[in-house]
C-alpha cells in the first residue's frame, strides 16, 4: 500500500455561514478507516460534504489524491439511490465510473456490477426498483454501488443507521475488502461500538473542538475520562 | 385552519365576482334567456349529432373494403392524431434538451437564464398563433399543423420538465458528482430515470393536448379534423360538429385510459399489488368447499 496521503487538509474551516469547527490539519493514508463521531448538528455531515466538493469552505484547504473520474466515493445519509431505477442499474453506476472505453466495456461493467451485487447478497434483488426494497436492502445497494466503483476514497454519511446486526457485517465485511485494497474509508457513525470495532482512527467533534486519535488511544481517552468523572 | 381556508376562499370568490361584473359593465341582462337560448339551438341544430361522418365521403371515390375507412370522421381523426403524435414526439425531444439546460440544479445561473427565457418566448405564443405563422409561411395543410405544435409543446413540456427536475431529491444528484460523473451522464443514468413516471406522465398529457388542439389548428387551415369543424361550422352544419365533437371526446378518453396504462409500468401504485375481483372469488369459492368437505 502507497504512503502517500489521500487526503491532506490544511487549515479547514468548515461551516455554512460561521464556522462549526476549530480549523483541521490533517492526513489520511491509504487502508485507514476513520470514523467521525459526535452529536447531531455539530458538523460531521458538513466535514464529509466538504471533503466531497459539495459544500465550499469557508477557510483552509483541501487536496485529495485521488482519480478525478471515480477515485471518490460517496454515499449521503439519505443514500442518494434513483428510487426508480433497478438495484442493477443503481449499482452500475458505480462500475461505469471506473472501466476504460473499450469493446469490452459493457462486459467488464456488468461483471463489476454483478460481482458487488453478489457480495452484498443482494443478487435475487437485481432487477427490483430500488423504491420496493426495504431499508436495510437499500443501504446494501448503496454499498455496493461503492463497492462496484472501488474507489482510492470512500466518504459514508451514517450508512449503517437502522441496520441489524446481520446486515452491519455483511456491509462492514465488504468494506473491509474494499480496506485491504487500499480504499480508504471516512464514515461518520453514531454507534461508538461500530466505529471500535471497524475504525482504525476516530475524528470526533465536540463543542467545536476537533479531536483526531488512532483508535487505541481514543479509547484511552475516554476510559481515562470516565473514570474521572 | 380550516375557516381561514374558508375565508380566503370566499375572499378570492368575491374578487373574482368583483372583476367579471367590471368585464361586463353590470349588464348582467344579456344573461337572461341564455339557457332557453342553448335548449333551442342545441334542439334544433345539435341534436341528433348527424353521424354522416362517420360514412364514406362521395368524392373520392372509396377504394376500402369498409366506408368508415373513407369517412370524414376517420380521415380527420387519423390526421389530427398523425399531427399530434410526430409533434409530440418532436417537441419531447426539443423540450428535453433544453429542459436539462434549463433546471437550476443542473446548469448554471448563466446557462439556465438564458434557456429558461428563451422557453418562455415559445410558450408566449399559443399553438393557434404559431399554426397561422407556418400557413402563412409555408401554407395551408398538416406540415404547418406539425411545425406549430411541435413549438408550442416544445416551449410547454419544456416547463413542466424543467420544473420536475428541479423538484427532485438532492442526494442522487450530489452521489453523482462525488463520484465524477459527467453532467450529461448525471442526466441520462440519475434525473431521467429518477423521474421517468413524471416524463412519462407529461407526454401522454402533451399527445392528448396535441389531439384537442389539433381540432383548433385545423380551423386556420393547418389540417386535421379541425379543417372539417371549420367547414361544418361555415355551413351551418352543427349536427355534424356535434358528432366529431364526440369523436373525438372518446378519443381523448381513450388516450386518458392508454396514459393510465403507460405510466403503471413506472409508478409505485404498481409495488401494491392490490387482489382482483377474480382472485378474491377464487378465494371465497375455496374457502366455500373447505367448508363443505369439512362439514
């Protein structure tokens, strides 16, 4: 895996009209999985829109080392599927992002896409509208969207929200394959038992402030500062 | 909440009596025998519709097998709907290409403008106006007629459309950019499909405005079935208007039933799969000789 960051922000202040955050300087390697935690409406979601070139920042910057044609990957809090297209369609999307013009192009992007659909069990769903599917099933396809574009970058908006336990793994279980590709991966999570047990480093977001830990000293920390409180 | 809505109705309704009574100057008199008026002329000159129309014409000779094929009623139907459907298609294709440049969260102010403007130039000018502009241009018959809807509907669709795209979720659009798409790939693999109910659904409603409008561009000489209204309606002949008037009535209904039908393909009444009349009298038969054997 290359040591060159994929990420690297200098400064960035992030927010709409004022700042949410103290500024961040930070890198991401490849093969890291950062997990943003933090309260509702405290800028995990402005932070990863940032970094997707949806929101402009208000200070700082921002280099991303990645393919501009589908080197990032990005899937919202509210999945951004097309309801009304099939899982198939929705998953090529991906795929298309990253095969070269060729005469085997549909090919290649239909392997691509059957191959992510199929790791995320999704296989029997495939030529179902998205809109039929339930919840979980959704976030699947979005996963696998993702999935099928293997990305050097991967940005998660809360995507493992309403999943059981079953459904949590088999998505993780995909990224991780996505991981060990050297995609890295920033998600922001709500359940600090997820972000333990996936996350290789925590970003988390409290009263302004900005804190950046690997994840064995995050977890220090705070079993340091339970116990004084 | 629901008196204000009262109100603001009654509101609007008193405004509106207010300026009807301005338009005719409170001579509400030339109302009066207004209705008898209607009995006697539809009487006397409507009823019953003279379906004549729906026989073979004199001259030409008819060469079909069946004379309905050589009736004005055929011919002109075919005609209006032939005109509707080529400048239906048409306009979707204008309309959908400029639409795309049109919607704000697709384009740029700059580009969206100017397009949107231009949109409105079109729709300015109703179908009627555009089908006199062609038969002044290139004559009288159906080119004129296909020309000028083909404008009016590109001007029209083109609104509906761009204002359907507008209104659609945020989040498949913004996935797409992350991702790299292209702009042109974002519209055919994310807005289209994402909003093919609506396309679908605006089309139908266009090809059926096109056949109903197809009878008024007619009157000025631009073809269709309106050629012969004009005709009829010259001559006095209003018992036969009455019986294209119903022609074509059913036609529109049909068209509504076929939209109907189209658009289930793509809408979420479909995800509902609701019982037949056939499935629930199966069932109660089977549950009947259940019974039957059980007793």
């Amino acid at each position: 895996m290359s040591d060159t960051a994929i990420l690297s922000l200098e400064g960035l202040i992030i927010g709409y009209d004022d700042p949410l955050v103290e500024p961040i300087s930070l890198e991401v390697k490849p093969g890291e999985i950062v997990a943003i935690l933090g309260p509702s409406g405290i800028g995990k979601t402005t932070l990863i829109r940032t970094i997707a070139g949806l929101v402009r920042p208000l200070g700082g910057s921002f280099e991303l080392n990645v393919e501009p044609r589908g080197g990032l990957g990005y899937i919202p809090q509210r999945l951004g599927l097309i309801r009304h297209a099939t899982v198939a369609h929705n998953v090529s999307l991906g795929a298309r992002m990253r095969v070269k013009w060729s005469l085997d192009m549909f090919k290649e992007r239909k392997e691509r896409t059957f191959e992510a659909i199929r790791t995320l069990g999704i296989e029997d769903k495939a030529s179902e509208p998205v809109r039929r599917l339930s919840g979980g099933q959704q976030r699947r396809v979005a996963t696998a969207r993702t999935l099928a574009q293997r990305p050097e970058l991967m940005l998660a908006d809360e995507f493992l929200g309403e999943l059981d336990q079953t459904n949590v793994d088999i998505v993780l279980g995909a990224v991780q394959d996505l991981v060990k590709s050297g995609t890295a991966v920033i998600m922001v999570e709500h359940h600090e038992d997820n972000a333990k047990n996936f996350a290789t480093r925590i970003w988390e977001i409290k009263d302004q402030r900005f804190i950046d830990l690997p994840i064995e000293e995050w977890v220090k920390y705070h079993s340091e500062k339970e116990e004084e409180e | 909440m629901k008196y204000r809505l009262f109100g603001i109705i009654l509101f609007l309704l008193f405004i509106a009596w207010g300026t009807l009574d301005g338009l005719v100057e409170g001579d509400w008199g030339r109302l009066e025998g207004g209705l008898s008026n209607l009995v006697v002329f539809f009487e006397e000159s409507m009823w019953p519709p003279n379906w004549s129309v729906l026989e073979a014409r004199s001259y030409p000779v008819c060469e079909e097998e069946v004379g309905f094929f050589c009736s004005v009623g055929y011919l002109g139907m075919m005609e209006t709907l032939k005109i509707a459907f080529v400048s239906t298609v048409l306009g979707f294709i204008g309309a959908i290409s400029l639409s795309s440049l049109a919607a704000r969260n697709l384009t740029p102010l700059f580009v969206s403008i100017p397009v949107r403007v231009f949109l409105s130039a079109v729709r300015s000018l109703p179908s009627l106006i555009w089908a006199i502009l062609f038969v002044i241009v290139i004559g009288f018959g159906p080119l004129s007629g296909v020309l000028a809807m083909t404008f009016y509907t590109v001007g029209y669709l083109g609104k509906l459309q761009y204002e359907v795209f507008e209104g659609m979720g945020n989040d498949p659009l913004e996935a797409g950019r992350a991702m790299g798409l292209s702009r042109p790939s974002i519209f055919f693999n994310i807005v289209i499909p994402e909003n093919g109910n609506h396309l679908l659904s605006q089309l139908m409603f266009m090809f059926e405005y096109n056949v109903r409008h197809g009878t008024v561009i007619g009157i000025v000489g631009a073809g269709g079935i309106g050629y012969y209204i004009s005709t009829y309606l010259k001559f006095l002949q209003y018992d036969k208007v009455f019986a294209l008037l119903i022609l074509i009535f059913i036609v529109v209904v049909l068209i509504d039933l076929l939209s109907l039908m189209v658009r289930s393909f793509v809408n979420e009444e479909g995800d509902v799969r609701k019982p037949t009349w056939l499935t629930l009298l199966m069932k109660a038969r089977k549950r009947k000789q259940t019974s039957v054997e059980e007793a």
